[in-house]
C-alpha cells in the first residue's frame, strides 16, 4: 500500500508539474539555422566553478546524528558537476534556442523530467486568424492569450544520453480555445559514446504550425554565456505547415584538434494550401571536417548533398554544395564565425550554381551585447521551396536599469521557387521591440511590439502587414544577471 501511495503521490505531482506549465504565470515557432557556419564552430566548453570533487566525510556530523549540512551540499555539487561533465560530452541542442541542455540549470525537475521555460501572455494585433474563404489572414484586429511551456525528459546513464523535449502552445483566440495544440515542436535525440574516440547521434525534430506565429521570441537570439545564436525564420505560407526530419551523426575524434563527422538525413514537409507544392521530401548526407588552430581558433571544411522531390507543380531538384569556414573568439565576449561556399541546383537537365554561405558575430559588454547572422542556404522557414534563400538580422540588447532589459531586432528575409504559379518570390521584414522587467534572476514581465511586413506574387504568401503587441510573464530556468 506505502509503495502504490508513493507512485500516485509521483504521478500526481508530474500532472500537476505538467499542467502548471501550461497555466500558471511563473516560444514563435523557433528552428534553430544549421548553415555552413556550423562547421568551423566548436562546442563551447559547459559552464563549471571550481567545485570539491572529492565524496564528502560522511563521519562530519554533529553529536546529535544529523548529518553536516555542508558535507550535504558538497555531495550535491560533486553530482553536478558529473552531471555537467556528462551533458559537455555528450550535447544536446535546446529546441528553439541557442545553448544545450543542462537539466542542473532548471530547479522544476523531478530526476530526469524538468521544464526550461514557460510564459503566458496577451496578444492584440491583426494576422492573428485565418480566413478559408480568402486563403489569407484576416486584417481585422484580434486578441489572443497564449500559453507555451518547454518540457524535457533528460536521461544520461554511463556513456549514454537520452533527451526528448515538447514545446506546445495553448491559443484562446477571441474568447474561443483551439481545440488543438496550435503551434508544436517536439525533439528526440540519442547520443552514445562508443568509444573514446567515436560517437553516434540519433535524433527526430518534428513541428506542426496551424495557424499565425503567435510569439514572444525575437528574429535573433544570443546566448551571452556561450556566444551561440539562434535565427527565428518568419516568413510563412498561408493555413498549415507541417515539417518532421529524422538524422544520424557519426563523428569522430581523432585528436583533441581534429574531429570527422557524417550525417545521413530524412526530411518531410508539408504545407496545406492550394497552388504550390503540397508536400517535399529531402534525403542528404553532409561530411565535416573541423581542425582547432588554438583555443580561439577553428578550421573547417563541408561537403552537402540532398536529392529533394515534390508532390506536385516543382521537378525533383539535387543540391550540392561544398565550402569552408573559420570561426575566432578573440575574447570571452567577443567572437566571429565565417563560411562559405558553392552549390550547384541540377533539376530537369538544367545545373544552376550560386553560392551558400554564413556569418555570425557577437559582442557582450557589462551591461548590453550586440549580434549580426547571416545566412544563406536552401531553406529559410515555413516556405517550400526549390532555390536558395537568405535571411539576416541583427539584435541589440541593453540593460539601463538593474531589473530593466531592453532589446530590439530587426531581419531581412527572402525565399523563392522556380515556378512563379507555385509561389513565386517571397520576401519580408520583421522589426521586433522588447521591454522586461526582471522581477527575480528566473521570473520576468515583458512587454513587446512587432511588425512583419511580406510579399509574395502568389495569394498562398501570407501577404501584407501585420502587427501585434504582447504582455506578459515569462519564467526561465537559466538565471539572468541583475547588474
């Protein structure tokens, strides 16, 4: 009977935890851009402090029996610090946003089950319903309240890393709830480490969007811990998009310099409108190569190809492309990475070259940072397409108050078809604005303006302007400074 209680007691509380996420005060739809650039960038080292490694006396104890508070507490940072040494071998990518996982960061964890974020928040501005009648979003203005949480079942036993995150968005649209999770994103990913030198990655990122980018994120985020970014693609296709992409990387070390890794690849799109492609299908294989100079210095080399078909209106086309980059930190708060490169488009006898390419700088001062990205490559966001596309945005941050964070963002993108009847060119701005106060190191109220402005030939282009405003509170489970 004390056990069956115990599991309905755990049981509970997960329901609750759950729930809670979705509900109480305390992510737009995020895809995190792998570009060339990603060749030359090495895996920052995982945050440490210099922890007591050594197992705590259990003899130091007081006269009454109780154990020493502080042997306790160092027995709980030798556990985080095996814990962090394990996620630094073994890294998993935050779905959405730059950094990796570290479930020691989030204190809402049970075991292997913890939450990285959540917010709740008020939307007023137009684009926010889709119209069938028209194929378009409605120009009236609406509101929305939305919920969107972060959840992660991270699991590292000995020399493997089991890591599943789900990141749903609960919508109520003009005092109506959607019946169904609106906007989702989910990820699996396996790691192994088969030997010293070799590991295996297995991972499944699948996103469904139904409906407007409802979002609180910016185009462009920084991760000042590590200087990674994060690019938010904001171009979308009228009604639906559904995308599901399976991979597995097989990288090798062959000194503490040099690492080889492979990665064969699946991908499935599809986006539910009428006149374009309804659906894609892409199998590729991508060869790195990455030599460390320094420290502070990378070397890398790529090779990719993909074999992409479509249900209808477009011809299969073959991408292949090739290139290098470098990436130089030349200070803790100051990096830069740069790629670049040839792809060639082969699709019905015809071979079209152009080039492919990324760049990615950052700068972190006491109390503001500043990031440029760029990037060019095959796709961009939520727009099927046989050409290559590009994006680049540019964000700044500043903190004038202890408590008061500022930022702004703006972005460029462009994506194109081959076909104008199947879509056409498609291209857009998107300026966002952003006001937080800091009520604790994990727990903000925000306040954001954001404007997007697209073009596309075709009536399946969410075309126009559209504006929205949000308020709202955001909990995190990384700590933010307050300077």
């Amino acid at each position: 009977m004390a056990k069956r209680g115990s599991k309905r007691r755990a049981a509970s509380f997960l329901l609750i935890m759950a729930f809670g996420s979705l509900v109480l005060p305390a992510r737009n739809w995020a895809q995190e851009n792998t570009s060339p650039a990603d060749t030359a960038q090495k895996n920052p080292p995982a945050d440490s402090t210099d922890k007591s490694t050594q197992a705590p006396d259990t003899a130091a104890s007081s006269d009454t029996g109780q154990t020493d508070p502080n042997s306790v507490q160092d027995y709980t940072s030798m556990l985080d610090d095996e814990a962090q040494t394990l996620a630094a071998a073994m890294p998993v990518q935050r779905l959405g946003r730059p950094g990796s996982l570290s479930h020691v960061d989030s204190p809402l964890h049970i075991g292997p089950i913890y939450d990285t974020y959540f917010s709740m928040f008020y939307v007023l501005g137009n684009g926010l319903v889709f119209d069938p009648t028209t194929n378009q979003f409605s120009t009236q203005i609406d509101n929305a309240g939305v919920f969107k949480t972060n959840l992660v079942y991270d699991l590292m036993v000995k020399r493997n890393r089991l890591a599943f995150q789900y990141s749903p968005e609960l919508a109520i649209i003009n005092g109506q709830l959607v019946q169904s999770l609106s906007n989702q994103d989910v990820s699996l990913a396996e790691v192994y480490l088969l030997s010293p030198r070799w590991s295996m990655s297995l991972g499944n990122e699948f996103s469904f969007h139904s409906g407007a980018l409802i979002s609180d994120d910016p185009t462009l985020q920084l991760d000042t811990e590590t200087g990674q970014t994060s690019q938010n693609p904001f171009l979308q296709d009228s009604n639906r998009y559904l995308s599901d992409s399976t991979a597995a990387t097989f990288r090798y070390v062959e000194s503490e310099r040099n690492t080889l890794s492979i990665r064969p690849s699946f991908e499935y799109q599809h986006a539910g409108f009428a006149g374009a492609p309804v659906s894609s299908y892409t199998t590729g294989v991508d060869a790195e190569l990455n030599h460390a100079l320094s420290e502070t210095h990378a070397f890398g080399l790529f090779y990719r190809e993909a074999y992409e078909s479509y249900s209808r209106s477009l011809p299969p086309t073959l991408f292949t492309s090739f290139g290098g980059g470098f990436s130089y930190a030349f200070a803790p708060t100051w990096g830069l990475s740069l790629s670049g490169g040839a792809i060639e488009e082969a699709s019905n006898g015809i071979r079209l070259w152009s080039y492919v390419g990324s760049a990615s700088l950052y700068k972190t001062f006491r109390r503001s940072s500043v990031a440029l990205q760029y990037y060019r490559g095959v796709e961009t966001g939520l727009v099927l397409s046989d050409r290559v596309g590009s994006q680049v945005s540019l964000a700044y941050y500043v903190h004038p108050l202890r408590r008061l964070h500022l930022g702004a963002t703006g972005s460029y993108e462009n994506g194109n078809t081959s076909e104008a009847a199947s879509g056409g060119v498609a291209d857009g701005t998107y300026f966002t604005g952003e006001a937080d106060w800091q009520l604790t190191s994990r727990v903000a109220s925000f306040v954001t303006f954001g404007q997007r402005n697209e073009q596309g030939v075709s009536i399946d282009s969410a075309s126009g302007h559209h504006f929205a405003f949000t308020a709202g509170i955001r909990w995190e489970a990384q700590r933010k400074t307050l300077y």
